[in-house]
C-alpha cells in the first residue's frame, strides 16, 4: 500500500501562485510515476501532470507555461508549482502514485483550489 498525503491548496485571485505538495509513504517501489489530476464540478477529473522517476514530465495543453511538476524523491514528494492561475483552474486537485510495472494507482484525499476573479 501506499499513502499519499496532500497540501497546499487554498483560495487565490486570479494570476496568483499556489504551490501543492504530495508526500508518499508506504511501498514505495522504484520504477513509478507522480503527478496530480483535477476535477471540476460537473466535469470529468482530467489529468493535469505527472512526472516519473526518470524525470519525463507531461502536461495538459491548458497549463503548459503556467505550472511545474517536480519531485524530490529523498522525501517521496511531488510538487505542482501554479503560477498565473485562472478561474478556471478552479478544482479539487488529487495526487497519485502509479506503479508503472502494473498501472497500479494510489490517490490522495484531494485538495480544493479556488481560484476568484
């Protein structure tokens, strides 16, 4: 099992930065990738970046320039750096932990982040 605990969420106006964090603990397996997806209300959750161990990260079109994933692997911790937030960034954001051996996924309780106009 693995547990992912997230934070960092909150409530910014438009064109401000957030920062969340993703501390994973548990089995721990090499081999795996990192990254957060987001859910709006009354949309589907799409996935918003993932980073792996190799450090190959990708991103939805709609933050590409705006956020940065990393991860410090000495901790097991992702990082979603948002800068240049939108409205429409506004979502619950949920941490995973994919074993890419198995496309196993492990989630994280999910983070609300408000963003006003």
């Amino acid at each position: 099992q693995v547990q992912l605990v997230e934070s960092g969420g909150g409530l910014v106006q438009a064109g401000g930065s957030l920062r969340l964090s993703c501390a994973a603990s548990g089995n721990i397996f090499s081999g795996n990738a990192m990254g957060w997806y987001r859910q709006a209300p009354g949309k589907q959750r799409e996935l918003v970046a993932s980073i792996t161990y190799a450090g190959s990260t990708n991103y939805v079109d709609s933050v590409k320039d705006r956020f940065t994933i990393s991860r410090d692997d000495a901790k097991n911790t992702v990082y979603l750096q948002m800068n240049s937030l939108k409205p429409e960034d506004t979502a619950v954001y949920y941490c995973f932990w994919r074993r890419l051996a198995t496309l196993r996924d492990y989630w994280g309780q999910g983070t609300q982040v408000t963003v006003s106009s």
